[in-house]
C-alpha cells in the first residue's frame, strides 16, 4: 500500500512539473517508501497511544506546516517532515477509528463486540482444553479394555458376565464417539484430517455435518448430500471449505428452531457441482411441505470473516437473499486441477 501509493505520487509529478523542485514532495515520497520497511508489530505499537497525543500531533503539525513557508532552506525541509510525520500519525488514528467503527458495525446484534470476542476465544483455547480432555478418555478407553479382560476371566454366571459386557461395549462406543468428536475440533479448518483418506469435497461435507450436527435439537431434520462433484480432491482448499460449509449449516440448522422454541421439521440439501473453472455448493433449506425455507441470517462479523477465508482459498462464499434473508449459500471454490 505504501509502495502503490508513492508510486502515485510520482505519477502525479508528471503534469505538475513545477513539483520536483519542491522539498515536500521528495520528503513525502521518502516516509512513503519508508513506511513499506517498518514492522508491522511497530504499526500496531503506534496506534496503542494516549488519546492526548493525537490533539498534540494535530497542533504540532500545523504549526510546523505553518512555519514551513516562513522558514529558510535549512528549517524548512525539517519543519516538513515534522508536519508530514504528524500527518501520518492522524492519518493512522483515524483509519484506526474507522476500522473499529467497522467492526462494531458488523457484530451488531443480540450480544455485540462481547459475544463474537467470546467465540473467538473459545477458539484460541480450545486446542489445549482438548488436549486435556484427551488424557482422560485415553484412561477410560485404557480401564473399559482391562475390565472387559477381566470380566471374560471371572468365575460368574453367564447372564450376569453378559450383562456386564454389554455395558463395557457400551462405554467403549461412547468413547470412540467422543474419540472422533476431539478429531474433528482437532483437525476442524486445516488441510488436512487423521488418517490417509482422501481430501475430497465429500469428506470435507460429512466433517462440516458431524461438526454442526449437535446445533440441531431434533430429529425431524434430514440432511442429503449429493451431486457429481463429491469425489473431487481439494486438498489445498479442504480447510476453508469446510470453515464456509460449517457457517452456512449452522444458519441453515438455525432456521429449523423458531424464536418461541417451535421446532420445524425439513430438510438441509447440500449439492455439490463442478463447472469448467469452479467447484459449487449450494446449501438450501426445505421445509415439511418442500417449499424453500429461509434461513438464519449470519452475522456479520462471521460472514466477513468467513468471505475473507473464502477468497484467500481462491473461492466465493456468497448469499441468495429473498425478502433479506439468505435463501441459499453458495460455495464457490477455483479448481485446481485444470
């Protein structure tokens, strides 16, 4: 940015002649070069000052801008990178203020700033509480093994050692069950997932559904994937498509809940196809007559973050509004193969 708009600058000598000779041109050509080699950590620094400091930069350069055309050749070019300092640092004040305002305005809704701050970091502390949670349920798998050892080698009745067995299997299925629940917080948005199996847009939608499938609180709602494009590898797009399929599930599940606690039967229709330069999934709702449903609008804190994960994977996550609100998502993904 820096770069692009010194170059700008530079253009903008060419009708204007006369501004070459002009100190304050090459001074403010120098800064903006300047600035493409500061650190970023250095940006971010800056901007955490006292809310005194911004009046006193505001004063202080425009009595050095003032002083400036009264100054001579020596005073003057410093007086100029003075003022043109203090420009920069409102300048950054201010696209600081707006870019806070921004935020604001996209998490705008029923908690605000709190809640999507607070999802945010149960995201950031969720990899070291699983693995704590892990640990335990490897000594439960561990124990359940040793009973069942044990039981097979007790001197007891046959109904009582069936019994028994019948709730160590028990307990081994709910381990295993919470065993694939750690996988998929584990392996939830990375390219990659536990085992050798194929990075296919099919396992990337059967990920997003077991993820999102808990937010559903009955059983009345079906979900059917299909389409000619669940075989195709995105082995570099795995983790976004799943981070877009998770966003569009949890507004389509959310739709089946009303606002009184009334829950609509339906159905969730996740169809992925391929195009000569694109892989698209669409994800509509369906109510219990086959109507169209509309569902949950998403935030918009998560919907901007979620469109900036869909563009860095060279993709589109878009949504087809009717009567403003989202009638269906569609996840548009660049192939990789052509």
């Amino acid at each position: 940015m820096s770069l692009a708009a010194a170059g700008l600058l530079g253009l903008g000598a060419i009708p204007v002649p006369a501004a070459v000779t002009s100190s304050m041109f090459w001074i403010d050509l120098v800064l903006l070069c300047g600035t493409a080699l500061l650190p970023r950590h250095f940006t971010t620094m800056l901007l955490r000052v006292p809310r005194w400091s911004w009046p006193a930069a505001m004063t202080t350069g425009a009595l050095c801008l003032f002083l400036y055309f009264l100054a001579g050749p020596i005073v003057g070019p410093i007086l100029g990178i003075v003022a043109s300092l203090c420009a920069a640092f409102i300048g950054a004040g201010i696209a600081r203020h707006l870019a806070m305002v921004d935020a604001r305005l996209l998490a705008w809704g029923d908690g605000g700033m709190a809640e999507v701050t607070r999802d945010l970091l149960l995201g950031r502390i969720a990899s070291g509480m699983l693995h704590d949670l892990a640990q335990p349920l490897n000594v439960i798998s561990m124990a359940n093994a040793n009973m069942d050892y044990i039981v097979s080698h007790l001197d007891m009745d046959e109904a009582s050692r069936q019994q028994i067995q019948e709730r160590v299997g028990r307990i081994a299925t709910h381990t295993e069950g919470a065993a694939h629940i750690l996988s998929l917080f584990r392996w939830f948005g990375r390219d990659g997932r536990e085992g050798d199996a194929p990075l296919t847009v099919h396992s990337a939608l059967d990920c997003a559904i077991a993820t999102t499938r808990s937010n559903v609180r009955h059983h009345g709602v079906a979900i059917h994937v299909r389409g000619a494009a669940l075989t195709h590898l995105v082995p570099g797009q795995y983790g976004a498509l799943q981070m877009m399929a998770v966003a569009a599930l949890l507004s389509a599940f959310s739709s089946f809940l009303g606002k009184d606690g009334r829950k609509h039967k339906g159905e969730v229709l996740l169809n992925a196809s391929l195009t000569p330069a694109h892989v698209v999934i669409t994800v509509d709702c369906i109510d219990e007559d086959g109507n169209p449903m509309p569902a949950r609008p998403i935030d918009g804190a998560t919907l901007w973050l979620v469109e900036q994960v869909a563009q860095e994977a060279s993709g589109e996550f878009r949504c087809v509004l009717r009567n403003h609100k989202p009638l269906r998502f569609v996840i548009r993904l660049g192939r990789d193969d052509i």
